[in-house]
C-alpha cells in the first residue's frame, strides 16, 4: 500500500476526522467522514458555500485527526482545490449518500486534494510512524 492509500484507509476505517482550518487567528474544526484516492492524491469533498471552503481558499493550510484501532493519525498541509468532474464523480460514486445533496456538475461540489502532506500515526505504545505523500 502506499502512503497515500495508507492515509487514505486510516481515515476510511475510522469513517469520521476532523478537519482543521484558519480562520485568521481562529482555529476551526469540524467533523467529515469524505477520503478517497484519485490519480495517487488524498481528495476529500466539501460544499463551496460552507464556511470551511472559504476558509481553505483564503488559506489552504490544514490539519485532519481521526483516532482508530488504538492509534491516532494526523495529516499536515494544504488543501488544493481541484474543480474538475472527474475527481468530483469518482468521489460521489464511492460515497453515494453524497449524490441526495451533490452532483458532480452543480455549482457547489467541491473536491480538494492534499499537496505537502504529512502524515504520523500515533499510539500510547509504539513510536509514532510519519511519512509524506
Ligand atoms: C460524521 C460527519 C461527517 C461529515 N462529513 C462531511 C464531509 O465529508 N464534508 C462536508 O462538507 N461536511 C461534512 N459533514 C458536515 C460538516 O461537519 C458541517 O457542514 C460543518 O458545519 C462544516 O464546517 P463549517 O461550518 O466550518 O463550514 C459531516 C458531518 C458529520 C457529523
């Protein structure tokens, strides 16, 4: 499996993460279950008119923590804005409860990738594994 796709089935199996945004100085967070690899990058989906949109595109720096299993995984960095259909219908079609609020050509969808990323999977009994994708 690579880092990517790692990443990606920590956060599939734990099915919530939260995601952590910048707000100026303001930290926010916020619950989102959305993961999927496409094209070897980490996507998650969001909705353009929420508050966290506006927050990634006013600065794309950001921080996800999901706990599974025992152990704990953060991944550090930005989230890019990709405003292509094709990740956008991969994503629906791999969370299809998504498809009752979002289509892959409506205004709103969003899917956006992570670039510069770390991540580090953490327990109370091993020493903490980070790698890059
Ligand atoms: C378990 C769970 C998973 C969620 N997953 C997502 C998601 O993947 N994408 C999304 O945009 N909102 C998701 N939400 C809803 C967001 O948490 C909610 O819209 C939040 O208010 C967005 O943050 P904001 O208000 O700062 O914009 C999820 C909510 C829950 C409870």
């Amino acid at each position: 499996m690579s880092n990517v796709e790692r990443a990606c089935a920590f956060l599939n199996e734990a099915q919530t993460y939260y995601l952590a945004t910048a707000e100026g100085d303001q930290p926010r967070v916020r619950p989102f279950g959305t993961a999927l690899v496409f094209e070897d990058r980490l996507y998650i989906q969001t909705g353009k008119v929420k508050d966290v949109s506006k927050q990634l595109a006013a600065n794309p720096k950001a921080e996800i923590c999901a706990f599974q299993g025992g152990k704990w995984i953060r991944i550090a960095g930005e989230l890019i804005n990709d405003d292509r259909r094709e990740p956008k219908a991969a994503m629906l079609e791999s969370h299809p409860s998504l498809k009752a609020m979002y289509s892959a050509d409506d205004d709103n969808t969003q899917v956006l990738y992570f670039r510069n990323a770390t991540a580090t999977i953490s327990s109370f009994t091993e020493a903490p594994e980070v790698f890059s994708f």
